[in-house]
C-alpha cells in the first residue's frame, strides 16, 4: 500500500554502473558546491552593505562635552569659562573638578596647574603667558548650548583647537569598527576642530564656532553596538566692540533631535540563509548532472 504512494522511487541497484566520468564530474561537483557554500556563509556572517537610515527616536544626550583648548597669549587669571543653555546660563558645579585649568607656554608646549588669585596679587606668569582648558564639562540635554571663554577687552583670543568633541571616549575596539567604515560614515569628530588653529587679527577679532551635532548609534558586524556623534563644524572672524567690558569666544552646538542609525550588519535571517545555501547547492548539483550527461552524449 505504502509503495502506490512512493514519490521516492529507487531504481534497481543492478541497473546502476559508477564511471570514471561520473566519479571526475562528482569530484567537481563537490568543490563546486563548497565553494559556493563557504561565500554564501561567509556572506551571512560577515559584513554587509553600509546602510545610513535616520531613526525614530529622539535625539540622544552627548552626556559630556570635551575640551582641549590652547590659549597662547590669554593669562589665565583673566579668563572665565561659561556653559549656556539657549539663553540662560546653566549651573556648572563640578566644572572645576572635570575641566582643568593650567598655565601654559606655547614655544615649549609645557604646563602646569593654574593657581587662583591669592589676596589680589596675581602670580609671576612671565615664563607662561598662555592658559590651557582640558577636560570635559557635563552636558546631559539636547538642547542648543554654547561654551563661552571671555577676557578682558583687549585680550588676545587666538586660540588652538587639539580636541573638541561630544560624548564619551571611544574604546579601542569601537574605533576599530569605525576604521572599517567608508569614511563618510566613519567620522566622528570633526577635522577643523581637531588641531586647528584660529588666530585673531586684531584685539577687535574674536572667532565664534559653531557645531551641529548628529546623535549616531553604529551596529557592526561582530561588535556591540555603540553610540557616537558626528560633527559639523563652521566658524567665522566676528567684530567685537572695543566699547565693551569684555571680548568672548564662543562653541555654540545644536544637538539633532534626530538619530542616525548606521550598520554593515547582513540583513539576511536565517531562514532566509537556509533557503539560499539549499538552493544554491541544488542549483549547483543539477547543472553538474546536466554537464555529465552531456559530456556521456558526445561519448
């Protein structure tokens, strides 16, 4: 009863005759199929396309701003760091413990720990005239802000730009998953804020920045996925009036409420996987048969 109904029938093992032929054609058929079967895997585990899709969710927090600015000619008994939020200035207690301040000389490139005024008498800063903001001042909003460095009217202002960036550091292995990116997806900080210098004609010359920050979660192949932030940069020479009680640098931001999402991920599930690999080695197997018997004709 059960043979009526046998879409498998098997032929006479009698009937059945192995050849050279058939065992060179077999031969080729099994590298055949496990090559395609190793690229078809090495597909779906590995890498795929770069794909750059704007997300639903709302901007993110870059939690922290960080800073390394040069001032060469600036003493810093004169300067005064500010955060503002829009157009209020916002609490920043703490930032004397996250952003420090030091003496600095630009022909040596040496620094060392800036001391407040002591009973109104200023510190011999003759052999360093500069000052030097490094660190990092906390930041967890996504609103527009700026980062304010006044002086005296008449200061000089010109200053250098080693590091200027949002969020918080990158590891090793993350900027390694970067590196693998094409560029344009790859850049995190911006070249122009990345030791660049910006010097003041004039005692009337200040440079203000400004720099759009896009929230960027990244889902790489064969790493966690991570948060970073790209940044767009512009600065212009602005007129400061001599009038004026004070002379101000500024970085303003504005933070995307926008996120990107950016992966190299292979978008294909398994099942999807499964489907593939059993059709390409069913593909390969039928056009190997098909050769055989062709090449048996002409014999």
């Amino acid at each position: 009863m059960k043979g009526a109904i046998d879409m498998y029938r098997k032929i006479s093992p009698d009937l059945v005759v192995a050849t050279n032929r058939g065992g060179a054609f077999s031969i080729g058929a099994i590298v055949l199929m496990s090559y395609l079967a190793f690229v078809e895997t090495w597909a779906f585990v590995g890498s795929g396309d770069v794909r750059e899709k704007i997300d639903v969710e709302l901007g993110l927090s870059p939690a922290r701003i960080n800073i390394d600015i040069e001032f060469p000619k600036l003493n810093c008994d004169d300067a005064t760091v500010e955060l503002w939020r829009g157009k209020s200035r916002a609490a920043t207690h703490g930032l004397e413990r996250t952003l420090r301040v030091r003496r600095f000389d630009d022909a040596t490139k040496r620094s060392q720990p800036y001391r407040k005024i002591v009973d109104g008498v200023k510190a011999d800063t003759s052999d360093m005239p500069g000052c030097k903001l490094q660190g990092f001042i906390a930041y967890e909003h996504t609103s527009p802000g700026t980062v304010a460095i006044s002086a005296p009217a008449g200061s000089d202002l010109s200053h250098h730009v080693v590091d200027f960036t949002f969020g918080m550091p990158l590891s090793r292995s993350q900027r390694a998953g970067l590196r693998s990116l094409p560029e344009r997806y790859a850049k995190t900080e911006a070249p122009t804020l990345q030791r660049a210098r910006y010097l003041s004609p004039s005692a009337d010359k200040v440079f203000h920045h400004f720099v759009h920050v896009v929230p960027t979660k990244y889902q790489l192949s064969n790493r966690r996925g991570f948060t970073a932030f790209q940044l767009l940069h512009q600065n212009h020479l602005s007129h400061q009036e001599t009038e004026g009680e004070t002379v101000v640098t500024r970085f303003g931001f504005d933070i995307s409420p926008m996120t990107a999402l950016v992966s190299n991920r292979s978008a294909k599930r398994w099942y999807d996987y499964i489907t593939s690999l059993l059709s390409i080695l069913g593909g390969a197997f039928t056009v190997v048969s098909l050769l055989e018997r062709f090449a048996g004709a002409l014999a």
